[in-house]
C-alpha cells in the first residue's frame, strides 16, 4: 500500500492524512482518515461527502483512492491518495494429477497468483506449505483445503474407489484424468488408469 500526499503550493490550514490499518494481504483495506483544521467538506474516492474530521473508509478493490478537502474559508485545500495492491478476494484453485503408470503418485497442485498459498491441508490434517506435493491416493483419501495469505479458503475432495473387475481376486483401482471441472459442449479427451496389485 503506498501513500501519496498531494501538498498545497502555499500553506494553509487545513490537512488531510489517511493510514492504512494493514500493509499486509487482506479481502479488504481500511483506512483511518483525519483531517486537522476546520473543514467545509470531505470528498471521497467515490464521489460521496463526509462532514467530520476523522472517519474510516473500506476499499474492497486494489486501485487508486483520493480524499480531498475543503477548508471553512471555501479555498484552503488538500488531498491524499492511497494506492492499494495488497486486496486479493480470489480463492485458490486446487488440483490433482494422477500418474496413470504408477497410481500410487498423485500430485496436488495449487494455483494461487496473487498473495500466495499459505498452507495446503491435507486429509490427515497436516499442512504443506511447499507445492506441488505428491501422495499415496489409498492413504491419503478426503477434503484437501487450500488457503492464502489473504484468507481466502478453497477445498477439494479426492478419493479412490476400489472395483472388482472379472473374476479378480483384488480391488483394481481405477483413475480417470481429463474431466473436466465444469459444463462443456466441447469434446474433451479422457485418460483412463487401472492397477492391482496382484493380478
């Protein structure tokens, strides 16, 4: 978060300061804002008008927020403006990926491009903070949960389920890669894995 103070050409009597309640990543930034002196009017990054020296102000989106004010006299003048970049309200996407010649490593990635992953839960409740990370799918089955430095939580389940096939005497357990996560009209291609250890 950065803050630039718009100066006066000349001294006047009315100033305007704005503090950021956090520099760190956060879903939102709010900002105390004081103004010292007799003030007409406040004029806020959206257009709107306070009448008091000090109040807060929540950004919900990383840009650029101006506060000007205007002194009693009518002409007294000063403005600052918080450039904001540490907002993010994206949550992290999760996904898997199964080696379809050895079943028993699968990879879990997470794409988080804007504060960066903070940690990955795992089914057995551990957290991995370095990704990707591969696992067993038959020791670790259930919810992976992903969140960011932001706070943002995402979850993904992930399991494995056995099938006899034949006159098999063991599970065959059986992958699918290619599926996608949402509606499509378009052809997709399918890979599809089996193994068992016996037969």
């Amino acid at each position: 978060i950065t803050v630039v103070v718009t100066d006066d050409k000349e001294e006047t009597p009315i100033k305007i300061e704005a503090i950021a309640r956090t520099t760190d990543w956060s879903k939102s930034v709010t900002v105390d804002v004081t103004v010292d002196g007799d003030l007409d009017e406040v004029i806020l990054p959206n257009g709107a008008k306070v009448y008091e020296n000090n109040f807060s102000y929540t950004m919900l989106n990383n840009g650029s927020y101006s506060f000007s004010v205007v002194g009693k006299d009518g002409v007294s003048k000063d403005s600052v403006t918080i450039e904001v970049d540490t907002i993010d309200n994206t949550a992290p996407i999760i996904m898997f990926n199964t080696n379809l010649d050895d079943m028993r490593n699968v990879t879990v990635d997470v794409i988080e491009t804007e504060s960066g992953l903070k940690e990955l839960i795992i089914p057995s409740g551990e957290e991995i903070t370095a990704v990707p990370y591969v696992f067993d799918p038959q020791e670790a089955q259930g919810t992976f949960v992903a969140i960011d430095n932001a706070g943002n939580i995402s979850s993904k389940d992930y399991s494995v389920t056995p099938v006899t096939i034949g006159n098999s005497t063991t599970h065959t357990y059986v992958a699918l890669e290619g599926i996608p996560d949402s509606w499509t009209n378009q052809d997709i291609k399918v890979r599809v894995g089996a193994r068992n250890e016996v037969d």
